[in-house]
C-alpha cells in the first residue's frame, strides 16, 4: 500500500511540474512574445515566470524525490536531483548572467546589432539557459515514463509454501 500511495504522489508531482514547464515554453512563452512588443520588458516577466516556476519545481521536484526514495527508486532519484539542480543553476548563474547583459544596453534589445559583442553575449546567454531548461524537461519526461513502470520484483523465485 505505502508503494502504490509513493507512486500516486511521485507520478502526481511530476506531472505537475512538468506540465508547468511544457504550458511556459509552448503556451505561455510564446503568447508573451508575440504580445509584448518591448523585449526588455518581455525578459522581465519571461525572468519573473521561471523564477515562481523554479520555486514550484522545488517544491514538486522535492516531493517526487523523496517518493522515489521511498520507492527505492535511485536512479530515478539522481534524475530527480540532476533536474533540480539544473533549475537552480539556470535561475541562479544563468539567469542572472543574461539580466546583467541586459542591463548594459542603452537601447531597447531589438535595436541593437545582432553583431554588437552585447547581443552576441546575450543571446549566447540565452541559447544555453534555454539548453539548460529543455535538459530539465527532458529529464522530467525520462522521470514521469519510468515512474510509471511498475515496480520489478527483486526476488523472482516462486514462493513454495511448506507443508
């Protein structure tokens, strides 16, 4: 009974968190892009939406973590781990690094030379935090489809009753 209740909840908070991470980058990303002209102020609320997403992913990623755990799951575990520390690295080192970049514009983003060693910087920043996060949504799919799977047996003689 603890296996099957471990597994509602791991499979529930997966399921969450990810369905949270695929809505923000084919729903929600792309909606923002095409109705904020301004792509500074696009960057703002695209910063503001993954930190809140980040601090779900804590919260849900920590629960699945530990009902794998319960489950026995330890590879599924590290999975897990590797995706929650890839969250806070995108939101604490990357990020941060693009909204620095950011800053040092004295034109809105749009108007700036894609050569400008600014913009290059900037969307190099912005390539790898996007790796980083389809890395984590990745991983999270892998988690979601084993955490399906039912749990194998790891004595797989018959029992024989004794008379």
């Amino acid at each position: 009974m603890k296996q099957r209740i471990a597994t509602a909840i791991e499979i529930l908070a997966l399921g969450l968190w990810i369905g949270a991470l695929v809505g923000f980058a084919f729903v929600f990303a792309p909606a923002a892009f095409r109705t904020i002209p301004d792509l500074t102020t696009f960057a703002t609320v695209i910063g503001a939406t993954l930190r809140a997403l980040t601090h779900l992913g804590y919260g849900l990623g920590g629960v699945a973590l530990l009902a794998a755990l319960v489950r026995g799951a330890r590879v599924r575990a590290l999975l897990l781990g590797a995706m929650l520390v890839l969250s806070a690295y995108d939101v604490q080192v990357v990020m941060p690094a693009m909204e620095a970049t950011l800053h040092t514009f004295d034109a809105p983003i749009a108007q700036t030379p894609k050569t400008d060693p600014r913009r290059v910087r900037y969307d190099a920043e912005h390539r790898w935090s996007s790796r980083v996060y389809g890395t984590v949504l990745l991983l999270g799919l892998l988690s979601l489809a084993a955490a399906s799977q039912p749990a194998r047996r790891r004595n797989l003689r018959p029992h024989i009753p004794r008379h």
